[in-house]
C-alpha cells in the first residue's frame, strides 16, 4: 500500500466502507483485494493516531497535566456567580456522538 499519509488511509476505509455499503451484491472478486487495503490503511491510520496520543500525553506531563489525556478531568473551575448555578456542560469527547461509518 502506497498510502503514507493518514488522511490519504483514512479515505481508502472511507471508500472501501461506501462500496461496501451500496453494492446490491457482494462482489466476492475484489472483496479480497477491498480487505487487504482496508486492513493496510487501517494500520496506517492507527498508527498515526497512536503517535499523536503518545505526544499529547508527553505534551500534557510536561505541562503538569499528565491526567488530562485519559479522560480524568480537573475540579471544574467556579462560575462567573461564585460558583453558584447550574454547572457549564461538558464540551470533551465523551459528549460526542459516534459517526463513524465503519
């Protein structure tokens, strides 16, 4: 596999997934072929990913915020009303929803 670039895996899992998902039959010839570069761009992407966490949490021990990266959160700060009322809602990742298509 020629992909080095996440972005460059990450659209071949995205087009592997659409084929996937709108042909009619299943194509036995190129699903072979379709998993084979799936699994190659998914290691590229993982990869990728893996390193990025890895200096996000270097990043965050250095700054004194080493528990930051595994989702332990900091006691939340007091409101512009001395800590009074209702509490500002989460904006971290927990909150999301999962889009992913695959």
């Amino acid at each position: 596999m020629e992909e080095k670039t996440f972005r460059d895996a990450y659209e071949v899992l995205q087009r592997h997934a659409e084929t996937l998902r709108n042909q009619e039959e299943p194509n036995i010839d190129d699903l072979l072929d379709i998993v084979n570069e799936s699994v190659d761009a998914y290691k590229v992407c993982k990869q990728r990913i893996d390193a990025v966490e890895k200096a996000l949490e270097e990043a965050l021990v250095s700054a004194g915020l080493e528990g930051a990266s595994r989702g332990e959160r900091a006691a939340p700060a007091p409101n512009e009303n001395g800590g009074k009322g209702r509490p500002v809602p989460s904006r971290g990742f927990d909150d999301m929803d999962d889009d992913t298509p695959f």
